[in-house]
C-alpha cells in the first residue's frame, strides 16, 4: 500500500524527538448513511474504488505527529473496519470501538480507550476523506501554543441571517466567517475535562471545539483546504472522486 506518495517516508525522516507531545487520533466514523439515502454505514462507500474510510486513515497513518489512532464506528461494522486496517497496514490503529448515538457520545467512547499519558487528541470526522497529512499536521502543531485548535477555511459566499419566514434579517461580515472542518486538535485533559462537564449538565454538542467554549477557552483556526469536504450526500461522491483524481493521489 502506497497512497499519498509525496508524503513518502515523511515519519521516518522526521525522527520524532522522544521528549515531543504524544498525539492521538479519534476517527469518529459512526454515522448512518441517512442522507446518502444508503442503508448501512457511509465509511465504507468507494471513493475511485477505495473505501471511504481506508483513504481517512491513511493520511493519519502519514501524519508526522499522530502517534495512534482510535476508530470509533457502529458495532455491527467493528470487524468490517478491522478487515481494512489489516487489508491496507494501517499500524498507528490500536482500537476500533462502538460509537454512540450522537458525535459527542461517539467522541467520549473513543476517549475511554486512548492509551494514556496522551498530551493532545485529534478528532476527526470519518467522512472526511480528502484530508492531507500536511493539513493535519498543521493543525496539531497550532496546539501545541494554542490548545485548542481547528480546520477551518474562510467562507467564499455571502451569509445571510433569516427569520422563520426567510426573510432576510442581517448580513454578517464576511471577513469574520469561517466554515470549521476537522480535525480538531485540543488538549488531553481539558478534553476530558470538557466532556465530563457536558455529559453532567446534559449537553450534547456537535462540534468538539464548542466543549471547550463552554470552558471559556479559545479555540484558534487554522486554515485549512477547500478540498478537505465532508462527504455526506450522494453529490459529494463525485466531487470527492474528482478532487482526487486532480490531485493525481495513488494508492
């Protein structure tokens, strides 16, 4: 297996210091298929013939700075995932365990099998294929100043803010407005912190970075790649297809 080539030996030249923060990667990957209008998981959809979720975890697998990672998906695909992780070699996968009901349940049960000490957790969405071991990489080297960081690109289209009618009732600056993507890359402990804090209050967010808002930290954007889409309708099949073509990606 070879995918990413121009990553090619990226871990092994880089050395890493034994004194560097260890990272570990959460692959939320336990979503149903609604919106696809498929029966069954969307991780294991073809993207130019390769799984979905095979070609998320190999840019994990390139990453300079993840050290292992965890799958959290459905339990009835548990062996399905464990097939590819043996199929392609992805050796930084040490656990591949059953997910919840919503994004932070999911979350919280990849955190209860991380192999601690860990310094910083990179969650990321499964369905985010197109993600490259430079942006990951990127982002987790922000946390290490910041804590808390994120993917995110600035938005190209005017927003609009409507009532329940449609309505247009302002038109916030474009220049502030960021679409967030993954991964998002916070410390160990306040991540833990932070989803003990929702889980007792009954919070449920669907974006990691807001658990640490509600702990009044700061969360800082990185800027990401327009390419790094989250794959959720039929439509994004094609464009993903195409995106990786483009970027002439071999596996």
């Amino acid at each position: 297996m070879q995918f990413f080539k121009k990553f090619k030996g990226i871990i092994e030249a880089s050395q890493k210091d034994e004194n560097a923060p260890k990272v570990t990667a959460i692959i939320v990957a336990a979503g149903r298929g609604e919106r696809m209008g498929i029966e069954g998981s969307k991780q294991f959809l073809p993207i130019c013939e390769i799984p979905m979720i095979a070609l998320t975890l190999s840019a994990f697998e390139s990453s300079s700075l993840v050290s292992e990672v965890v799958v959290v998906t459905r339990s009835e695909y548990i062996i399905a995932v464990a097939d590819i992780v043996r199929e392609y070699g992805f050796s930084k996968v040490l656990r591949i365990v059953k997910g919840g009901e919503t994004r932070q349940q999911s979350a919280a049960s990849g955190l209860k099998v991380v192999d601690w000490p860990v310094d910083y957790l990179a969650v990321h969405d499964g369905a985010r294929p197109l993600i490259t071991p430079e942006c990951i990489d990127k982002v987790i080297e922000a946390a290490f100043e910041n804590k808390v960081t994120a993917a995110a690109v600035k938005l190209k289209d005017t927003v609009k803010i409507v009532d329940d009618d449609g309505f247009v009732l302002s038109t916030p600056d474009r220049r502030n407005l960021w679409a967030v993507q993954t991964p998002q890359v916070i410390e160990a402990q306040l991540y833990r912190a932070a989803l003990e804090k929702a889980e007792k209050e009954g919070a449920d967010y669907t974006d990691d970075c807001q658990l640490c808002e509600s702990m009044n930290e700061r969360v800082k954007l990185v800027e990401s790649e327009y390419t790094n889409i989250k794959v959720t309708t039929s439509d994004d099949i094609s464009v993903a297809e195409a995106i990786f073509r483009l970027r002439g990606d071999t596996f």
